[in-house]
C-alpha cells in the first residue's frame, strides 16, 4: 500500500464520525420526467416542457462540471453522482452520505470509447460481457490506469469498478457533463437506496448540489459487480441486476466471490472490499429486520407467532410478504413483494417497502425468504444485508 493510500485507509471513517457537521447547502431539484415520457418530442403541447427539461439536464451537467454532487435516475437505482477524476468532488460524495472512503465506487461513462481512458486492460470475456449487457446494470471490475480518477474512487485498489447505464437521464447527464461519474446510491449511508427522487431528497436534501427526478428507476436492486480472471473466470463480486445464469451464457465459467457466502458481514478491519456492498451493514431500515427461510407453511406459522409476541411486546411490527401469503399476516403494516415467482418485482418494490417500514414507525420487522435462484440471489443479497444477516431458518430445508 503506497503512502497516499495508506493515510486514505486510515481516513477511511471520518466521514461517518463526523457527518453531522456537514455544512448545508441549497440543493437544485430539475424535474426532467417529460423527457422520458415524451413520445413524440415534436408535441406542441410539450414542447416547452420538454426544451426546459433539456436545459436542466445541462444546468446538472455544468454543476457536476464544476466539481459538485448531483444525484440523478439510473436503471437500477439513483446514483450520487461526482466527477471521478476530482478528489474533492469525490470527497463530497463520503461527506454527504456518511461513507467510509474504503468502500470504492462506481464510475459511470456514456459510451464505450471512453472506457479505454480509465483502464489498462480489457480481455476476450470481458469485452464479450460488455457486448451482452452494456448498456445495463453490469459493473466490470478492471485495472485501472494510473491517474485516470481519484484515488479515492478506487479506495487505494489497483482496479475501477465501471458500467454504462441503460436509463435516458443518466446516458444524456453523463454525456453532457464531459467527464466519467463516481456514483453511489443517493442515499445515506446504510440506508435503503432510493428508486425515486423522493426518497434522494429525504436523505440528501441539504447536503448535495442537486437531485434530477427522472422518476420511478426499473430493476430497483443495483448493478451485478464482476470481475474477470485472466483465464476468463468471472467472479461475481455482488449480485444484482444480472443475474449469474445471464453471465453464464456469454463467459464459461462463473464463480462467486468467498465474500458473498461467508454467512455474516465482513468486520470493520478486514481488507478493502474490492465492490460496494461488500463490507458493511446496508439498505438497513431503522427498526429490527430479521428474515425468515423455509417451507412456506412453516415460515408463515414463524413469521404469525413472532409478530404476536412482537405485538404483546408494544412492538409495531411490519411485514415484508410474497402477495401469495401476505393477507394472513396481522402486523401494523403488510408490504407485498408481489408474486413469489415474479422476483423482477420484488426488486422493484424492496427498498421502498424498507423505507415506508420507517416511515410507519415499525420497531419490529420480518421479512419472508425468496429464492436465491436468478434475480433472487441479489433479492436475498440486499435482505440479509439489511437485516445485518439475521436469519431465521425453519422447517426442514
């Protein structure tokens, strides 16, 4: 570890010691909907709207430009956007989410050709990877070319994490602002990540240059972080929004990260996690989250009996529930994740199901298992991660 990245390491908490005096700043809200919307871009009656909605997607560009934070709609979830190549841009990001800078980030580009700038070295598998799923919520872990971004994007590693996202906003920001985009979840640390602009400007109103609301994000779960061997193994980093049986259609071999399988969260002094998502307690509500796995019947009769003693307790409970189960639940609040076979839409709806347990005051919250199969090793993923990895496993498995 050279000197620079050792004092980096070292600094690695302060942000979260000491978010709390972070200076408040006005953050610029740009409703950009109608750009997204907008069919026939020719439309007299939007026509206005959508000319304004252009110039305020130039307004965020010129603030990412000039080294400020801009939170904006990508497909999987809203990213806090920075230039990667500025340190004190990128420091504005760990300052306004409370993140430990040994987490590194994401850089988002608009177009391939960029990519050539920030690394050294693409192989056959990953070039084949990029040519299935950019653009789209795949991060490929490369070597990452001396001086190209900020070494605190890449938390003192050799390597950057980047994608192309697939979402009209973003690939029109990230064009116009010139530069590649360090970008996070626009939320603070820990949190939920945030699918609509609401949920940035609850977390991040007063602490980011300013949020463009593109509306509701699609996959909901972040991008799949991978990163490929030089005998073309591609090992699964985080899970996301391609899944492993997607990548095992393109690369040979696939493989998932010792990490993803250790059944608790890494401590706070092990080694420098080589994704986001990795390291730390994330996506976590406010009240106590445990998730339940097992026979369908004998989660149920858990999850009934836990929230009656909960209640007994002068607990306010919450369920998180498959909608095949989730009227025989009695709890304060009942969120459906929509049908157990359907785990693109529990994706969509998990993190704002976790947020609106906070905003119903729940103290106790119980969450039904899914597959890990497909989608649903990134659906477990981020549930246990929430759950700061309580797991209740019932019946016979």
């Amino acid at each position: 570890m050279t000197r620079e990245n050792e004092q980096l390491h070292q600094s690695s908490m302060k942000g979260m010691e000491n978010d709390e005096s972070t200076e408040k700043i006005v953050t610029s809200m740009w409703d950009v909907n109608v750009l997204i919307t907008t069919e026939n871009k020719n439309d007299v009656a939007k026509g206005s709207a959508y000319k304004q909605a252009l110039a305020d997607l130039q307004d965020a560009a010129a603030c990412l430009r000039q080294g400020q934070t801009v939170a904006f709609p990508t497909e999987t979830v809203y990213g806090l956007g920075a230039d990667a190549r500025s340190t004190a841009a990128v420091e504005a990001i760990f300052a306004a989410k409370g993140r430990p800078s040994d987490n590194p980030l994401i850089v988002h580009i608009a177009q391939r050709d960029q990519l050539d700038s920030l690394v050294t070295e693409v192989n056959g598998t990953a070039e084949a990877l990029m040519e299935a799923f950019w653009p789209g919520p795949l991060t490929l872990v490369l070597p990452v070319r001396p001086g190209a971004v900020s070494p605190r994007v890449t938390a003192g590693l050799d390597t950057v994490g980047v994608r192309i996202p697939d979402h009209p906003v973003a690939l029109q920001l990230i064009a116009a602002a010139e530069c590649p985009v360090a970008a996070p979840s626009a939320n603070r640390s820990g949190r939920p990540s945030p699918t609509l602009a609401a949920h940035v400007r609850e977390d991040l109103a007063g602490r980011i240059g300013g949020i463009v609301d593109g509306g509701p994000t699609g996959v909901g779960v972040e991008s799949t972080v991978v990163q490929v061997g030089d005998d073309g193994t591609v090992t699964i980093l985080r899970p996301g929004g391609i899944t492993a049986e997607q990548l095992s259609a393109v690369a040979a071999r696939v493989a998932t990260d010792p990490a993803l399988l250790a059944e608790g969260p890494g401590g706070d002094d092990s080694p420098a996690p080589r994704s986001p998502g990795m390291k730390y307690t994330h996506y976590a509500p406010t009240g106590a989250l445990c998730v339940v796995e097992g026979p369908p019947a004998a989660v149920a009769a858990w999850i009934s009996a836990a929230l009656a003693e909960a209640a007994q307790r002068g607990e306010r409970t919450a369920v998180l529930a498959f909608a095949e189960h989730a009227e025989q639940y009695r709890a304060d609040a009942v969120f459906s994740l929509g049908e157990a076979s359907e785990l693109e839409e529990a994706a969509r709806r998990l993190y704002a199901a976790l947020r609106s347990c906070d905003e119903q005051g729940a103290t106790y919250i119980v969450a039904e298992a899914c597959s890990r199969e497909g989608l649903g090793a990134a659906v477990m993923n981020r549930l246990l991660k929430a759950a700061g990895h309580r797991l209740i496993q019932v019946g016979n498995q």
